[in-house]
C-alpha cells in the first residue's frame, strides 16, 4: 500500500504547509533537441511528451455560501488534490491551485507508484459572490472547474 502524505494550503494570500517542501529546477532552454544539463531528457521511447504516468484527480465544491466572518478550518471551501506517479521513477511534481487572486503552489516528490494529496481551503470572502473558475495543475496535467459562491437568504 503507497505511503501517503498529507499537504494543507490555507489559501488567503499566505501558505501553510504541512511536511517537506522541495523546489523543483525549471529549464529556460530553447532547443529542440534535449540538452545533457536540463533535466528534460527524452523518456524510453524518445520522446520528451508530458509524462503519461502522472493522474492527477480534484475534489471540489460546486458551490458555497458567502460568509464574510467566518471560521477557516470549518467554512473554506475545501480542494482536495490528489497525485498519484504511476511511473516506474520518482518524479517532482509542482501542484497550484488558481482562483481569483489565489494561486498557490506546492511541492511533491512521488516515488514510483506513490499518491499524496494537498488540501487547499478557500475562504469565500476572498472570492466574493458569483461564479469563479478555478484550475488547478501538476505538472503538465491539468482539471478545471467552476466553484459558485452565493448568498444565503436571511429568515426573519
């Protein structure tokens, strides 16, 4: 059974993370050709595509109410993120969330076979009411979606 790991992202403009975070090098190279120094290298079969390997699935809300004071570990707006590696090496994978003003990244490090989940929270009075599409990406993977936030009717 795959270890797992458990990230969380309190996303209202600062980060809370929980275990180790690593930061994964970027390549600014132009070439066609992979270079030997820039971590792009061609896989078994030649070629340098996203990794196919990677599955990448996102609980979201469809909707939540709009609450201006409220309580971030009950009332957010919960994403559950999860990466599984489904390849036979360990890779780096960067993870984000983007919505509204939030986009907030996490670093994983899968080992073959291996699945982690990063949480985020969105508090809705960062969004404010209406319709706010969200992406979220890891790596080269990618699922959208819509989240709603209303305003829920007062009894009198």
């Amino acid at each position: 059974m795959p270890d797992w790991h458990r990230r969380s992202v309190l996303a209202t403009g600062t980060a809370l993370v929980t275990g180790s975070v690593l930061v994964a090098g970027a390549s600014g190279e132009e070439e066609q050709q992979p270079d030997e120094n820039d971590g792009d290298e061609p896989d078994e079969n030649g070629s340098d595509e996203p990794d196919e390997n990677l599955e990448l699935e996102v609980d979201a809300p469809e909707a939540v109410p709009y609450e201006e004071e409220a309580d971030p570990t009950e009332d957010a707006a919960d994403f559950d993120i999860e990466v599984t590696n489904r390849g036979p090496e360990t890779t780096e994978v960067e993870v984000s969330l983007e919505i509204g003003p939030i986009d907030e990244p996490v670093f994983l490090e899968l080992e073959a076979g291996e699945c982690d989940t990063a949480h985020y929270g969105v508090m809705s009075r960062d969004l404010g009411v209406g319709e706010h599409d969200w992406t979220v990406t890891a790596n080269d993977e990618t699922e959208t979606g819509t989240l709603t936030v209303y305003e829920e009717e007062q009894d009198c």
